[in-house]
C-alpha cells in the first residue's frame, strides 16, 4: 500500500544557464484533485512535460503507485496510466469522436471494430456523464465538446492520472461548472488529476490540494481546506522580501490619456478587457496588477495600437485616437511601448542593435530619404543611444541576439524614449532582467515621470510594481477592479483583488 | 577542413551542376558521342559563338525576369510559382495594347504595352495575394493552378477572338514593326528584355540592401509581430511583394512578344516560369547571382541545340540533361538547407503563416 499515486521526486531540469525545475517534489494522492499553481514560467510546464515524457529530467525518479518508472515518450507516460490534455487539442477535427479515441491504440487487430469500440464508449461516456455521441464528427463539437473528448480518449486509453493544462482557458464562463462537476465525478470514481493553472479561484472550487511553484521551486504544498485566494495569491507572486523604495509624485498633471470603456476580445472572441475605463495623468505612475492572463496584454496592446476596441473610446488629450494606428500612435500622438515579449514583439533578433534602434521609425527621416537608408545616420544614432542608456555591446552591426537580455531592453527603452513620449506603457519590462538591470529600468520610468510623462505600468510582479507607482489598478478576468492610492496598496489588499475578491468599501467609491 | 567544408557549401550550387553534367555525360556516351567534345560544342556555342550568345541572351531575357519575379516574394516569405501564368497574362495585356491601340508613336507605344504587360502580371498575382493575406490560402497552391487557367485562357483568346484570319495555328496577327523592340547584337535575336531584366535585378540588389522597402519585407519575415509594432502591415507587404513580382514576370512575357515572336502565341512560354524558380534557387536568392544563374541555364538552352546539330544528339538526351541540372540543384539546397538562405526563407514563411494566422483569429473574433 502506497499513500501516493504519483511521486515526483526531487526533479532538477536546466536549459543552459536556467533551472527550469529546482529539486521540485510533488506527491500526489490517489483520487485526488492535485492543482500546480504557479505564475507563467515558475515551472509547471516544465515539470508536467518531464512526466510526460517530452523532457528528461537531470535528475530525480518519477514513482507511479510506488514502482520507479522511466518515462522517455508520451507512449511510456501512457503505459503508465498518465494523459495529459494539452491547452491545444491534439485531434483530428475530420474525424469522429470514435475514429479519434481509437487513433494510436495498441492492440486494435487488423480489423477495425468501430462499432464495438462506440459501444464501448458510449459506456464509458454514460457512466461519467460525458454526454458525447461517439460517431459525431470531432469538428463541429464545441470547444467544450472536445476538451471532453480528449479526456475520454485518455480514459479509454486507461490513464487513471489525468493532467489538464489550463483546462478552462478554452472554455466560456458557463462551461466551466459543468466541467468541474465532471472533474468532481471523475475523482470520486477514483481517478487521479493533476491540474495546472494559475487562476485562484479555479484551484479553490475544485483541488483537495495545491503546489504552489515559483521560479523553478516549489514554494509550498498544502491544502485546500486550509488556504484562501489571498494566501495563495501571496504565495504565488509575493517574494520573501518585500523591499519598498517608495519614490511617490505629489503632484500628478491633468488626464493624458482617457480610456473610456474599452473592450477587446482575444483570440476565441470572448471578453479579454470588459468595459474598462482608466484615467492616465501626466506625471504619474500607474501600476497595473493581475494574475498573468487577466487582460494585461490587451490592455496594453489596445493602447498601443496593436489590437483594436471592440468598443469604447481612447482619448488622448481629449483628441479620440481610438481609430489611429500603430505608427500614427507613436509618431504623431507620442505613444510609446515596451512590449512584453522582447523577443516576440520588440525585436527583430536577425536585425543589428543599429536596425533595432530605429525599427519604429526606419522608414522615417532622418533615417530614411527615398526610400533607402541612410546607414551612417542609422549608427549614429544608435550608438548615441546606446552611450546614454550604456548598452553593452561589441558595435552597432551585431545583431541584436547577441546581447543580454538587460542589454536588449535598454535598446528598448532608448528607442522608445527617445522620441520624447507623452504616454509610456510599459508590460513586465523587468522580466528575466538581473537586479541591475531591474533598478536601471526603474529609475529610468521614474525619470520619465518627473518630466511630466503619463507612465501606464503592467506588472505581475508586485514588488516591483510597488517600487515604482503611484496608483495601483488590479485586472481580473478584464475586469479593472478597484484603483488604490499607492500608500493603501499593500500586498494583501493588492493580492485579494487580484484573486477577485471586490472591495466591501468599494460601493461609495 | 572547415575551411574546405564551408567553401564545398558555398559552391554546391556549382557542384550540382557539375555533377548534373557528370552523369548527363553517361547519356551522351550511351547515345554514341563523346560527352567533352559535346559540352566543348555547347559552351562554345552558347557562349562564344556570335549567334549562339544572341540565343542565349534572348533565352535569357523570360529566364532572368522569371527567376526575379520568384526571388522577391521570397524575401517576404512567400512562393511565387506563378511566374507562368503571370508570364502568359502579361504577354496578353501587352499584345492586346500592340495590335489594338494604335496610333502612338512607336517608343511611347512600346512603353504603353511594357506598362500594360507589367499590369496584367500584377493582376494575376493579386489573386493569390489578396487570397494569402486575407484569406490565408496557401499561395503556393493557388499561383500554381492560375497557371493552367492563364495558358488555356491565353489559347483560348489566340484561337478565337484575337486568332489571325487564316492562319494554321492558334496566334495572333502579328504587331506593328515600330512595336520591335531594338537589338543587343545586330541581326540577331538578342532583344533589348535582357538589359531591363539585368537592371531590375540590380535594383533589387540595393533595394534588399539598403532600401527601407527591403527591411520591411525582411521584418515581415523574420518576425511579423515585430513588424506590426513597428507600424508595418503584414497584409499590406504580402500583396505589394506579389504586386511587383507580377509585374516583373508580366514584363517578361511582354518582352517575348514585343523581343522575339512579335505575335502572341498560344504555349508560346515553354515552362519559363518555372525554370525562373531554378534561377532563383541556383542563385541562393540573390538578385545579383540570379544574372549569372539565369545566364548559365539560358546558355545550356541555346547550346543545347547547336550541340544537337554539330554531335548529332537527340534532343531528348540534351532535355534530360537539362533535368539533371534541375534535380541536382534542389537536392544541393536540401543538403543542410536548415543553414542556407532559403532554409531560412522556408522558415519565414511558416512565420509568416503564424503571424497570419493569430491575425486572422484576432478578426474573426
């Protein structure tokens, strides 16, 4: 008799100079509903990937029912009772619902009984409530549909640990009941979930336990029963130490930027900012805090000009610029951007720094005249920048890769705020940045504000976030919930809200 | 030995070649001639023979200009298969302006036709264009079907409506002789196509080079989202890319009729096209190299008859020499293709494909 179902123990995975997982331990009890809590990349994906059979650990042993197993593909994990639902559904969406469950089984003959195998699905199904017609063709099932299907294919495949990656981000408001309760009876037949998620509430309403991870370690493993949103918000993203540099502005400067009930959908085109109005004042810092995932990113790419209001009004200055584009924003209306993903959004990693300095405004002079550059002007340029922000490089023409990523986001920086901005969003721009790096980019958005810029501050990091603003606003599911003068913006009433627990006191405000 | 390696890689293109030349030699041998004296006839017939080189420039001409109309949608990450097409619906635009516009004098006649065959490359290529960047439709497929539709279109329109009265097979009546385009080399074929062929190419080099239009395309490329935050529209740089190409390759089937044939004939561009994506590839994409690869296969064409007739070779043994060439060449760029520039241009075009993609999602919500 084992007391654990699945033991995960004392796993380290590096990829080069990074410890994706640190000696994490997680033990996990038969028929139970384990969630992995953590912030986006503080591990988990790493981890269920290393179970999976995707990565190898670089050390550690993995233990199924007691018995030490060696996972080298999905195929081992399966052989082993573990499944895994992927946040993007590996079906093929031409075929049935009964053609998908058998694809890649073992042991099907060389005649391919459907009938008996819906039969025997249709069984499995009922008996679980899964309410799916075997023969329906997998691509005209809803979304929620599907996600169902992918968990009776790992139970007809005989998993009876099943992991969920981020199972209700694909799912509407109204799904998610429902597919808790499937969860729920699943556990109680005796099934083991692991669920990865970094939504508080989600882990409250259905897991018996919760690991809380952060920055490749597990912070702490206890239970449901003895935890709340707030705590776990709190273990979640707070740091063991909270170090407060308060650099607070007493006088803030009239509204520069006005968002007047602004939504915008994502990519499934549901809600991903929900009616949210914002005051922006010149010479202020304000700090915008959430669980990744809240809307953050929308946010800040509907200012910038990236992603259109599905409705509402921006105004900048009292000129609507809601239907201005992204150049337009920045050239004309003084619109700056540090984009979260530098790699994704604020680089061409190919280009030189020199390029990169200018990729905003390149085709502009005086960088450009008739259509050709004008490369002595391009250096020139960007070896001033990178003088005043002391970028550290070789020369100009490196490309841009080479550079740590301190470095590139100084090239950033510079290159946004040169331009001498009126509005500066700014999302995450201290991750994965070392502590120098982390206090340059700070001092530099507090010099910005002294002159009179209206800074907009995405952060999950909440520490840092306190460092430098004046007001704190929390996003919860593209909800703006409450707005706190940065001096009541403590850690726990910043962290309740991200776990959308609304203010009592907030009915007056 | 890196140094060897490294110097093998740059030159596989070469060594492709050679060793298409190397086995076509088996085959000369086996139709009864001795393969030096064949390859001596046809270098020296293609490229130092006074007649033979006015072929090979004339060959030249479709050959280069295709191979540009491919090289450009490629830095973008595209695939422009539908040189052919392009090809064909350019001719038809500027014999349509030569035979029924008359009136004008013969310079800015000729301009008006050039213009007219550039437009009706740059429509055909819109097609897929428009398809790609709205509809994410795979522009591979679509710009090589269009090609069917564009010859029997072209057949159609040069057996019918526009068929000279009386004539045996399906062209058209032939242009005004003002409309000629003027000579390289006196009495011969080589037409004046080559030289705005060589320089579009070298627009093309400094445009890539230093030109704001050719970081933009690479940005697209490399990476969209990048792109889009630095206020360059995705869509907008797909369509301009296939726009030009078209254009580019709608030149080349206006120069074969206003050059060379002075009608427009129905099949008349024997697979230009598609060899212009043999220049594009022997050249590893660089315009400047497309010159001399389009030079090269140009010569292997032109020689390949002179040879015919001096060795006495059967035509099919030259044709499939001239498929060697084709074979080696692609399996020279799948040899470690991941490091080459067109490795990289396949994966720019699943960026592309990405980008496309969350963009498409993003509208339809």
């Amino acid at each position: 008799m084992t007391e654990y179902k699945l033991l995960l123990d004392d796993i380290s995975k590096s990829f080069g100079a990074t410890r994706a997982n640190d000696r994490v331990t997680l033990a996990v009890r038969p028929g139970s509903v384990h969630a992995i809590l953590g912030e986006n990349g503080a591990g988990k994906s790493t981890l269920m990937n290393i179970l999976y059979g995707l990565y190898r650990p670089d050390s550690g042993r993995i233990l199924v029912d007691g018995r030490e197993v060696e996972i080298h593909s999905p195929r081992d994990a399966l052989d082993a009772g573990i499944g895994m639902v992927h946040q993007h559904f590996m079906l093929v969406t031409q075929l049935s619902v009964v053609e998908n469950i058998v694809l890649g089984m073992k042991r099907l003959g060389l005649q391919l009984n459907l009938a008996a195998h819906s039969r025997a699905l249709e069984e499995l199904s009922q008996s679980f409530g899964f309410d799916i017609d075997p023969w329906a063709e997998v691509g005209k099932l809803s979304v929620g549909m599907q996600q169902r299907v992918e968990i009776l294919k790992l139970l007809y495949h005989e998993a009876d640990i099943l992991i969920l990656d981020e199972p209700t981000s694909v799912l509407t408001p109204g799904e998610i009941g429902p597919f808790f309760d499937l969860l729920r009876r699943l556990r109680d037949a005796g099934r083991t979930i692991i669920l990865i998620t970094h939504k508080l509430d989600e882990v409250m309403a259905i897991a018996d336990r919760v690991t809380v991870m952060q920055d490749g370690k597990v912070k702490s493993e206890l239970s449901t029963e003895e935890a709340d949103t707030d705590m776990l918000a709190h273990l979640m993203v707070g740091r063991e130490v909270m170090v407060r540099v308060r650099h607070p502005n007493r006088s803030p400067g009239a509204t520069m930027l006005r968002l007047e009930k602004i939504s915008v959908a994502d990519a499934r085109g549901l809600p991903a900012l929900d009616v949210v109005s914002i005051d922006l004042r010149a010479g202020e810092v304000l700090g915008i805090a959430g669980v990744d995932g809240n809307g953050q990113a929308e946010l800040a790419r509907v200012i910038a000009g990236l992603v259109p209001a599905q409705s509402g009004r921006l105004l900048l200055e009292g000129v609507d610029i809601t239907g201005a584009g992204v150049a337009e924003r920045l050239q004309r209306f003084g619109i700056a951007y540090v984009p979260e993903d530098r790699h994704r959004d604020g680089l061409v990693l190919d280009a030189s720094v020199a390029q990169n300095a200018v990729l905003r405004r390149y085709r502009s002079p005086p960088f450009a005249r008739m259509g050709f550059f004008r490369p002595a002007m391009i250096r020139d340029h960007a070896q001033r920048l990178a003088d005043s922000y002391s970028v550290r490089m070789q020369s100009v023409d490196q490309p841009i890769r080479f550079l740590s990523g301190g470095n590139q986001q100084k090239v950033i920086l510079a290159r946004e705020l040169d331009g001498e901005p009126r509005v500066l969003v700014v999302a995450q721009p201290t991750k994965g940045l070392d502590v120098g790096a982390i206090e340059f980019v700070q001092s530099e958005i507090i010099a910005q504000r002294d002159r009179g810029v209206a800074v907009l501050y995405i952060s999950t990091e909440l520490e840092h976030l306190l460092d430098v603003a004046d007001r704190v606003g929390v996003l919860y599911r593209g909800h703006l919930m409450d707005v706190l003068p940065a001096e009541d913006a403590s850690a726990e009433r910043v962290g309740l809200l991200m776990a959308g627990v609304a203010p009592q006191r907030a009915g007056a405000a | 030995m890196t140094r060897f390696l490294s110097l093998v890689f740059l030159l596989r293109g070469l060594l492709a070649v050679f060793a298409a030349l190397l086995i076509g030699s088996v085959l000369i041998l086996a139709a009864g001639a001795d393969p030096l004296t064949a390859y001596g006839t046809l270098f020296q017939g293609a490229f130092l023979d006074y007649w033979g080189f006015a072929t090979t420039l004339q060959i030249m001409s479709p050959l280069l200009l295709a191979g540009l109309a491919v090289v450009l949608p490629l830095r973008a990450g595209l695939f422009n298969i539908g040189a052919e097409g392009q090809i064909y619906i350019g001719a038809l635009f500027a014999t349509v302006i030569a035979l029924y516009v008359p009136g004008l004098p013969g310079p800015l006649h000729i301009l008006l036709c050039s213009f007219a065959g550039a437009l009706g490359g740059a429509l055909w290529a819109l097609i897929p264009a428009l398809l790609k960047a709205y509809r994410r439709i795979n522009e591979i497929i679509v710009t090589l079907l269009l090609n069917f539709v564009a010859l029997h279109f072209v057949s159609f329109m040069v057996g019918g409506p526009m068929m000279e009265p009386g004539a045996p097979y399906p062209y058209s009546p032939e242009i005004p002789e003002s409309l000629f385009l003027p000579h390289l080399l006196p009495r011969t074929d080589a037409h004046a196509g080559v030289l705005v062929g060589v320089v579009i190419a070298l627009v093309m080099f400094a445009v890539f080079h230093r030109g704001t239009f050719g970081f933009s395309l690479d940005t697209v490329a490399r990476n969209p989202d990048a792109a889009r935050y630095a206020g360059i529209s995705v869509e907008r740089h797909i369509i301009v890319a296939f726009l030009v190409a078209g254009a580019i390759a709608g030149l080349a089937g206006t120069f074969e009729v206003l050059g060379h044939r002075y009608r427009l004939f129905h099949a008349f561009s024997q697979g230009y096209g598609y060899d212009g994506i043999v220049v594009a590839f022997l050249a590893g994409l660089s315009p400047l190299l497309a010159i001399v690869s389009a030079l090269f296969l140009a010569g292997l064409r032109a020689g390949a008859s002179i040879m015919q007739r001096a060795v006495g070779i059967e035509t099919t043994v030259i044709e499939a020499i001239q498929g060697l060439v084709i074979l080696f060449v692609a399996v020279s760029l799948a040899f470690r293709y991941r490091a080459t520039e067109v490795g990289r241009a396949l994966r720019r075009r699943q960026e592309v494909e990405r980008a496309l993609d969350a963009e498409s999602e993003e509208r339809e919500s």
